[in-house]
C-alpha cells in the first residue's frame, strides 16, 4: 500500500516547514483511525512492445479480394498509375489466385489473371516462370518488391508490379472490404425461389446449347454410337485432356474396339508385353516397315514409359495395375493405352495423381466391356424410356468403382449422354429429357464459379442443372466484363 500522490505532497510539504526547509524528514506511521484517505495503486505492469504481427500471402488475398486499398495505391513498381476495372474471379487448383481481370494501365487494356506473392521473387522461387498456367499473368501484385523490373512470364512478356506493403497493409486489414460481385446479395433480393428458378433457366439455356451442338454433328452424317463414344471419353477426361480422349474416340473408334472385345483377349495376365500388336498399331507404316524385333520394341514402349510419363510417376505406375479389370477389359486397357500414346500428347502437370490418364483408360476401358454386348445407344438412351428412373440408372451404368466415380459418371450423363439423347427426338421428347437432366444430383463442385456457390449456400440446393447455369453465367458475363450486368446482379 503506498500513499496517494496529494497525501505524499503533503506530507513532504509538512515535513519542510517543520525543518525550516532543511531536509526531508521521514514520515511517521499512520496514527490508527488517521489517513482514511489512502488508497491502493495497482502495480504498474510492464509490457514490451509488440513486433508488427508478420504479413502473409493470405492476408494479401484478403486485401487484393475485397479491394481494401486506396486508389492512390494503385501504381506500379514502375511508377505507373493503373485502375482495377475487375479484381479476377477467385481462382481454384493450380494457378493463379484471380483468374479474367481487367486492369486500365496507360498502355491500355490488361486482360489476364492476378498472382499474389509476399515477395516478388517468390513467381521464381515457386517454379511460375516454368509453368504454362501462369502464362496470362496481367498483374502481379505483392507486399515487397525484392527484384529489379517486371516479372517475366513463361513463354515470354512480363506482367507489372504492384507492390503494396508497409504499415499500411497491416491496416487495410481492418477495413471493410471495398468493393464485392453484385451478385452476392441476390438470395435477399431475388429470394430462395427466384434464384432457383435463374439458375434452373441459365442451366436449361447450358444443356440446349449442348444439344444443338450434337445435333450439328449427328446432321454430318456422324454415326449414333460412335458419337457417344467420342462424348463418353470427352467427358471422362479432366480439363485440357479433353482434346485428347476426343482425338481418341477417332484413333480408336467405337466399332473397331468394340469389335476387338468379341474376339478371345491375348493369354497372359500382363497386356504390357505385346505378342500382337492392336490394329491401332499395325496399321501405322512405320509399323508395317519394322522387323520382329522392332516392332515389339515398339508395342512396348508404347505401352509402357509413355504412358508412365503421362501419370507422372518417373517410370513407376500408378498405384495400381488393372489386371483385375478382367480379361475383356484389360485387353481394352491395351489397346486404348497403344491409341493414346500413338498421339504423341504431351502430359498435363494440374492433374492430381489419383486422376492421372492411365486410370482414365483403365475407366473407359470398363465402360467399354461393360456396353460392348449391348451397345452404347442401348445401354445409356434406352433408360430414358423411363424418365422417372432414367437418371438413376444412368448414372450406376456409368459408374465404376476405383475408376469411374459416381461424380464422374453424373458429368458424363449431364454433358454428354442426355444432350446427345435430346438432339435424336423432337420437341416434345427432348422436355421429357430436359427433365431427367433436371433430376442428376450435383457432381463435384467447380472451382470457376466457387463465388457463385456462395451466393447459393443456404439459400438453393444446387444440382447439376444449376451448377449449369452457373457455368452459363461465367462463360457469358463473368469472363466477358459483363459483372454486374448478369441476371442476378
């Protein structure tokens, strides 16, 4: 207990004049009932000063997101002003963080993605310069810029610099977000039922486009089952590999494969060594002009390190061979691995490992023995003539378990088998088709419109056919600067 700083004054003033001004003399004790007046001062409690807490790249996503700066922040390492006309839709996987941003620089329109790095050599530290995903980078924007000039892109170019670190980013932290998708709010605006009933529309304007689409290419004469084929492996690839399983499907037609599973497959459980080279194969004149010896150098390395080069895993298979597909299948399996490495594709580095290529033919390999006895238009069309359970039943044919999963299977049914259905029928049919497709369950979500399923969460159960719609969205406003003009802004 120490005296209040008045009681302390005087009682140095008291001692003073008793003194004559001498000295300081030392206070009495408190006479008991005296000095009521004392208090009790809490001890001062010492506290070093706090570091400023460390910035991250999530916190610079944050910033960049929501737009938490100044304009005045706005100008590049270059001393050059620019404006954010778009910020770039979240992006998902590998790639840059905002993927379709719009930037007004004095030397014009930048069009392309935004990257976030705390440091500015982080782009080279992480492998960037190296990787073709990151070939559109318009703006690269940093807390510290720890190199000299631009950033150069693969593939040539460089992308600006903005750096916006220092004390102030620590704050804008704190700050509301200044800019947001005039989309976000459409569940209060529209209400649950009117956004449904927007993205049921936008999904059923997706699925007719895809339906004219197959319309046009059965119109050229291109065969039912062969068309289905194409729109199978299509469908099953991810991405990029698109282009590819459809360079396939006419590498290796329906038919001929088809054809090759109602003979006796190969003996030996390991089709990697070939005896006999699939028609595929033989067919090619380089092929026709090798020896014995050649040509099952040929099979083999066709078979085998392309292939492991495709998967990603320096010569060792994927987890898994698929001798126990059976022996049908597997001999499928062959013959689609010998097709695909005749095409000389270069492998994709933004497939997960559990999805690489040969897992994918292992895929369509099943699905292959699986319709080769009754055939594709069969197997997939022919449950449409129960539209209560059509949708059910494609989807468990479509499915294979490890291979072709239950998501997969519903992209396959949705993009593929029931537009193809809805170009074969007239009018009345293909309303009966758009509703079995209103019916297939949402498969896995899609990165690209992750800021459109939040404006969905909580609000809307969203299927396939929304998620559609949601892709319409995208593809017609969101990457052609239409944000804020779409249907539900």
């Amino acid at each position: 207990m120490t005296l209040a700083y008045g009681d302390r004054l005087a009682g140095v003033m008291g001692a003073q004049a008793h003194t004559g001004g001498a000295g300081v003399s030392p206070v009495s004790p408190p006479t008991p009932g005296v000095g009521r007046d004392l208090v009790c001062e809490p001890r001062a409690k010492y506290e070093p000063a706090r570091k400023p807490a460390r910035l991250l790249e999530a916190d610079l996503w944050q910033i960049w997101e929501g737009q938490r700066f100044p304009k005045k922040a706005l100008v590049t390492t270059a001393g050059e002003a620019i404006r954010v006309i778009f910020r770039g839709r979240p992006g998902a996987g590998a790639g840059p963080d905002f993927r379709g941003a719009m930037i007004s620089s004095p030397h014009g329109l930048l069009s392309g993605d935004v990257e976030l790095h705390v440091r500015t050599s982080d782009f080279r530290r992480h492998g960037h310069g190296l990787d073709p995903n990151y070939a559109n980078i318009a703006l690269h924007v940093v807390f510290f810029h720890d190199e000299d000039g631009d950033t150069p892109l693969p593939g040539g170019g460089p992308a600006p610099v903005l750096a916006l670190g220092g004390p102030q980013a620590a704050r804008w932290l704190e700050t509301p977000a200044r800019w947001g998708e005039p989309c976000r709010d459409a569940a209060q605006r529209m209400g649950a039922e009117g956004l449904a009933a927007a993205l049921d529309r936008l999904g059923a304007m997706r699925f007719r486009q895809k339906t004219a689409a197959w319309r046009k290419r059965l119109a050229s004469g291109e065969p039912l089952e062969e068309a289905l084929w194409s729109g199978v492996l299509e469908a099953l690839a991810y991405g990029g590999e698109r282009v590819a399983f459809r360079r396939l499907a006419a590498e290796l037609p329906w038919t001929a494969l088809r054809a090759a599973l109602e003979i006796e497959p190969r003996d030996g459980a390991d089709f990697r060594g070939l005896k006999k080279a699939p028609p595929i194969l033989s067919s090619r004149p380089e092929f026709a002009a090798a020896n014995g010896a050649e040509r099952s150098q040929m099979a083999v390395a066709v078979n085998g390190p392309e292939m492991d080069k495709w998967n990603g895993r320096d010569g060792r298979r994927e987890g898994a061979d698929f001798r126990g597909l059976g022996s049908a299948a597997a001999h499928a399996h062959s013959l689609l691995t010998d097709a695909f490495a005749c095409l000389g594709v270069e492998p994709l580095r933004t497939v997960r490992p559990g999805n690489g290529v040969e897992k994918r033919l292992a895929g369509a390999a099943a699905l292959a023995d699986r319709f080769a006895g009754p055939g594709l238009a069969a197997a997939l069309i022919g449950p449409l003539a129960e539209p209560e359970s059509a949708a059910q039943e494609i989807v468990a044919a479509l499915t294979v378990p490890r291979l072709v999963g239950r998501a997969r299977a519903i992209e396959i049914a949705g993009n593929a088998v029931l537009p193809l259905a809805a170009a074969l029928v007239g009018t009345l049919a293909d309303v009966q088709i758009e509703g079995v497709f209103a019916q297939l369950p949402a498969p896995a979500r899609y990165g690209a419109v992750r800021h459109l399923h939040g404006v969905a969460d909580g609000a809307v159960k969203v299927g396939m056919r929304r998620q559609q719609g949601m892709l319409y969205l995208l593809h017609q406003y969101c990457t052609q600067g239409g944000c804020g003009k779409c249907p539900l802004s």
